[in-house]
C-alpha cells in the first residue's frame, strides 16, 4: 500500500472519484459537485487557510487503485472548541472495507496533525462550515440524501471506531410531510401573533435581496454570536451568499418575522438541489445549469430543506418561533408545491432544538456522529460534547 499525497491534477480525479466508487451499490447515492469539493482545499476560496492548514492523501494498492482517502486540517476557530487542548479534524474519508487500509489513512493523518501541535481530531466534518459533509451517517441510508449532507456506506462506522475514536456527538435529521397539519398550539400561537398589529410574518422578496440579507445579519448575529457559539458575520457575507443561493431560491420559503419593523427570527429554507444535482454526476457545466433551470420551472423538485432557523434572544419562548413556522406553513399548504421537508441537523447537545423539532411532529430521518480520538488518552481523557442550555437557536454554521 501507498501513501500519496494529493497535489496533482490526476491525483485529485483519484480522490474525487473514490466517494462514487465506494458507494456506487447504493442507488441512493447522490455525488457531490466536484468544484465545490475542490473549492474546500482552494487557498484562493477558502478563507479558513488565513489561520489554518490542510493536507489531504490517497492510498494506492500495489495495483495502482485507489482504495483510500482522506483530508486534515486544522484552523484557529475550530481548534481549541470546546477544550482546553488544541484539537484538529479529518474528513473527506472514502475507504474499501478493510481496517488495514482505514488504519494507515488514520495514522497518516494523525501524524501530519501531531506535527501541527494538535492533540486530537474531530471527523469525519468539513474543513468549513457545517452545512456541508459533517458527521457520519450511521441511520439513513434508505433515502437519498439531501444537499451537503454526508452519505458513506454503513461499514464506515466499524472502521471508524475499531480505530479508536469515539461518539464525540450525535446529530438528529427530522422529516415531516409537508401536507401534514402541524399540531393545534401552532394555530394557536400564530392567531395570537396575527392579532397583534405590531407582529408580522413575511416571505423574502428577491427584488429586495439587500433589506433580508441585513434582517438575517441582524437575527444571526443577536442569536448566535453573542453567545461565542459562532464569529459575528456581515452583510457582505451574506449578501454573497444570496447571490449564489438565488438561481435555486424560492422566495416562499425564506421566512423572517418582525416586531414594529425589528427583525426578530428567521426561518431559512431552499429546494433540495440533490434532485437537481443527481443527474449531473458531480459536474456543473453549461449544460447542466441549463438542464437544472429546466427541472427548477417544469416543477421537478417537491423537496425542501432547512439551512437556518433561530430567534432573537428576547424574543424567545413568547411563541414566534410557532408564528413564523405556521405563517410558512399555510403558503406551502395553498402552493401545494413541496412534499416533503428534512430540517438541518441539530446536535444532542443542543435537547432544545431537537425538542423544537419533534413539537411540528417531525419523525427522526437520519443520525450522524461525529467523533472524536484523542491523542494521549492517559493525560487527557475522552468526553463527551458539553450540553447547551442557554439557547433555542440553532444553524448549521453552530
């Protein structure tokens, strides 16, 4: 077996190719685009390299084939979250089943971190964001997965732990059939709400990108960043991000509620573009954003997805969050358009989302795991996520 480390044209195909080689027997599987792949390991493209590093390989047989792969990284934000030492990630983990093979992709990359002055990682996760390719999924494989969500063969999780690492956290997928009516107190809530002229619940609007993306700003960063759960962020970060969402977006479906004109909380949803994304094998040319405008306006899509949901501090457990979910509910019940809705993954160390979740009557869809392997167990022992308790909001980027 051969260690190859990626930085090569051809090699990069190698690695790209392997998370559809290893999964090509599930015929749920959906590939991931290849440019967005590559735009993680892109200096120019991923501001995570101005504090960080990474490395990715490739395990070769003695036949040339490619049987493993894997990618380390590291970055001041993630790498002292939540402990007292410093703790660098893998991911991008793509193996045949055999523990030797795992083994050596493992050590290779714990050797590169130790080199770094890291003591532990977390993987398999991305080397950004969490709405991206974050955990292992080890319940789900009966579905396709939606966008930017992990999808790997079952044996992965016996690979992984044979290895030494452990349940850092669980992170809990619900579905919901969108036809279904949500629980009396929604109604309920909402009728509160709407009699109250000082409350309103409205959709974005394209033609006003600006104003939402200032609302968003303004929601996000009273909700998380205050609470050090994440790095406060700015309209151009997001006006940048509704740019590139806007091809697929549908406005019916980005919910923002508001006291006297104050954005309060925001319900943040899109189309699943894995029912776009399936047919184009990774690729994303001409032809195929021609062909995904095609499906958007012949109505190929009646999935949604959930990217952020939160509530500005004050004005949790009054209610809005039930406000704003059943304002978005009866547009979707009289569009008639979407069926089926899976919500971004809350962790268990958040209980109070996943308790927001279940109370729409959501059944759990998917579980991932992220885990954890320290080092050096004897100086410093494995534990377990601590639990937050002083938040309802959540997001993928938590």
């Amino acid at each position: 077996m051969n260690v190859v480390e990626v930085n090569t044209p051809g090699l990069v195909r190698s690695f790209l190719n392997l998370n559809a080689t290893v999964n090509q027997d599930n015929p749920y599987y959906i590939r991931p685009l290849d440019n967005e792949v590559e735009q993680v390991f892109d200096p120019t493209k991923n501001k995570l390299f101005k504090d960080g590093g990474a490395k990715r390989w490739i395990v070769q047989n003695n036949a040339g084939e490619t049987v493993g792969r894997i990618a380390a990284f590291y970055y001041s934000k993630y790498k002292n979250k939540g402990t007292e030492f410093p703790v660098g990630c893998v991911g991008y983990f793509d193996c045949i089943n055999d523990q030797g093979v795992a083994n050596l992709l493992f050590d290779t990359a714990k050797h590169w971190l130790k080199q770094n002055g890291m003591e532990a990682m977390d993987g398999p996760i991305n080397f950004g964001d969490r709405d991206k390719w974050w955990g292992l999924m080890v319940e789900g494989f009966h579905k396709e997965p939606m966008y930017g969500m992990s999808f790997n063969p079952s044996y992965y999780e016996q690979l992984i732990t044979q290895y030494g690492f452990e349940n850092y956290y669980n992170q809990y997928y619900y579905g919901i059939d969108i036809q279904q009516e949500l629980p009396p107190r929604f109604k309920e809530r909402y009728e509160k709400f709407k009699a109250k002229p000082d409350y309103q619940a409205r959709h974005l609007d394209k033609n006003n990108l600006e104003k939402f993306a200032q609302d968003f700003v303004t929601i996000y960063n009273a909700a998380w960043a205050q609470h050090g759960e994440a790095k406060a962020i700015t309209l151009e970060q997001i006006m940048k991000l509704f740019k590139t969402l806007k091809p697929i977006m549908d406005e019916r479906v980005v919910w923002f509620a508001y006291y006297k004109e104050d954005p309060i909380a925001m319900f943040i949803n899109i189309p699943d573009v894995n029912q776009y994304f399936k047919y184009f094998n990774g690729k994303l040319g001409l032809l195929q954003k021609i062909h995904l405008m095609w499906m958007k306006w012949t109505g190929k899509n009646n999935r949604l997805t959930g990217l952020a949901f939160g509530v500005v501090p004050k004005y949790q457990s009054l209610g809005i969050d039930s406000f704003l979910i059943y304002s978005s509910a009866l547009l979707l019940y009289k569009i008639n358009v979407y069926k089926e809705y899976e919500m971004g993954w809350a962790a268990d160390w958040n209980p109070k989302m996943v308790n927001i979740y279940k109370s729409l009557g959501a059944k759990p869809s998917r579980r991932m795991v992220t885990y954890r392997h320290i080092f050096d167990t004897q100086s410093t022992p494995f534990e377990r996520h601590p639990v937050m308790e002083y938040s309802t909001s959540t997001s993928p980027s938590d």
